[in-house]
C-alpha cells in the first residue's frame, strides 16, 4: 500500500523521498529530474527509456476510453464511430495526466524488475 502512495506522490522509488518531476502537473508537466534530489538515484536509465511508459499509458488510456464509448453510444445512440471519436475527445484533457502517471508506474515497474541495472 505505502508503494502505491510514493506512486500517487510521484516519489523516487528507491528512497520515496525525492520528487520525480521537476515542476507541478500544470507547469512542465513531463519534465523529469536526471536525478532523484535526495538519493541520486538516475531516472532516465538511457536514451528512449521513457519508451516503456508508453506502452502503460496506451493500458491505463484504454479502458476509461472503451468506457465513455459505451457510455456516449448508450445513453445518445449515437453511431459506434461517432461515440468513439467523442469518447477520444472527452479524455484528451485527460491525457497529459495519464502520461505523467504512467512515467512514475514506469520507473517503479522497472526498479521492481532491475533495482541494478
């Protein structure tokens, strides 16, 4: 449980002290520190590291858009196609969000795998 709180946090995985982002959601919203301020702990392994947030970013995308499709073909019978295209609308503000959070799912997944490497 306390992982999943560094996670929510945005805290270094190793010392879960130090902040993984430079700035706040609103301002450089994916400008992360080379280097955790607190244990030195490097974050971007190597180039192309944030490669793999990705990929957990298209799996945490997913689901909530599957879900306002449904919901707007649903509730205003809209067309599929339509109710799609406004469901990939409604979550774009959302979208910035979900690709800070699955940077910090990132480091964490892979320290857990290769807390070394």
């Amino acid at each position: 449980m306390a992982r999943w709180k560094d996670i929510l946090r945005e805290r270094c995985p190793r010392c879960r002290e130090g902040r993984i982002f430079r700035g706040s959601p609103l301002r450089g919203m994916l400008s992360v520190h080379e280097r955790c301020p607190v244990c030195g702990l490097r974050f971007e392994r190597e180039q192309g590291y944030f490669l793999g947030a990705m990929y957990v970013s298209y799996a945490l995308s997913i689901p909530p858009v599957a879900l306002l499709a449904l919901l707007f073909w649903w509730a205003a019978h809209w067309p599929y196609d339509v109710a799609i295209l406004a469901a990939f609308v409604a979550y774009l503000p959302a979208a910035p969000f979900v690709a800070r959070l699955a940077r910090v799912l990132w480091i964490h997944i892979d320290r857990g795998v290769d807390p070394n490497g």
